[in-house]
C-alpha cells in the first residue's frame, strides 16, 4: 500500500506552483480518498468492502471537482476544479500499482457502475522487500523510507506526464486550452 508521500509527490508534480500553501491542500487532497479508514478503523467496517471502493472511484475525483468549484477560496484560486480531479484520481492510480493482491485489494475505480477491484501491482515487490506491513513502528518507518525514495521518481515521472499533456493541448487547441491544469495565476507563481 501506498503512504501519503507517495500520493502527494504525484500532486505536487501536477502543478508548477511554489506555494506552500497550494502544495499543502493539493497533499491533503492527495491522501482524501483514504479517509475511508474512518470508516473501517472508526466504525468497525470491513476493510475488503468498505477501503478503496466509492472514495478511490471515477465519480468521487468528479465530485471533488465539483465541491472544489463551489467552495475554492480566492486564496486557493490558482488550484482549478481540473486539478482537484486529476489529483484525486491520481491517488486511486498509485493505490493500484502497490495493491498486493488485486482482486482482494484492488480498486472500485468504476463505483457505483462496477465491482470490478483494479490492480496493477508493479510497486508491490518493492514494498515486500522493503517490509511486511506498515501497520508497526517499524513498519511505517521502512515504508516511509521507500516512499522518500520513490517520491523522487514520481513526481518526475508526473512532471514529464504533464508537460508532454501541456504540448499535446497546446499543438492541438491553443494556448488558452492548456491553462486548464495551470491556471496564469500558478504559473506565475
Ligand atoms: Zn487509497
């Protein structure tokens, strides 16, 4: 399983901002969909039904958009209703390379349309080597060290992706269509 700076390393490679304060709600909205623990360790839920199903879904990254569209605050302007989506979504995404069995743990990406638990476990031997579990002392200081290592790959590997989508949009639509991602005010930034 993925920890938060894996999925925030993803974020953060998806905007050229250099506030701290974009950088911490584009974090916070990184790691949002696993607030479905609340619901396993806080309620006493099953995890195989209640983890990775309606939060890590298609429809949730949509919803937070629209959320984010109805409550962005002028502070918080430069982070569009694209982003929020993108970032949500990127969260299921890195969830499904480091699920380690994906039928078991994969992810609802398609709730409520489908059951179908996606997984492509190419993170997965990393994390086994690195340690069993991170739910121990131990455990989580071995998976945050692998995540700082791995946290550099990603968001280049993000950075890349997004500027290769920058040209593509740009050669095809126009200057104006690939401010989508990146708003005048964060690129500025
Ligand atoms: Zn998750």
């Amino acid at each position: 399983m993925a920890l938060p700076l894996a999925h925030a390393a993803v974020a953060l490679g998806m905007t050229r901002s250099r506030d701290p304060l974009i950088w911490l709600c584009l974090s916070l909205v990184a790691i949002l969909p696993d607030f479905d623990f609340a619901l396993v360790w806080g309620l006493g839920l099953p995890i195989g039904i209640y983890h990775r199903t309606f939060s890590h879904s298609l429809l949730f990254g949509a919803s937070m958009a629209l959320l984010w569209m109805a409550i962005r605050p002028i502070r918080l302007r430069a982070i569009s209703p694209v982003l929020i989506f993108f970032v949500v979504v990127s969260h299921s995404l890195v969830d499904m390379l480091s699920t380690a069995d994906a039928l078991d743990h994969g992810v609802v990406f398609f709730w409520p349309f489908s059951d179908y638990r996606m997984g492509w476990p190419i993170l997965v031997p990393l994390y086994l080597w690195f340690g069993p579990s991170p739910f121990s002392v131990v455990g989580a200081l071995q998976f945050t060290l692998l995540e700082v290592l791995l946290a550099a790959p990603l968001w280049l590997l993000t950075r890349s992706a997004r500027n290769g989508l920058m040209a593509c949009i740009q050669s095809f639509g126009g200057a104006e269509k690939s401010e989508t991602l990146a708003p005048k005010s964060e690129t500025g930034a």
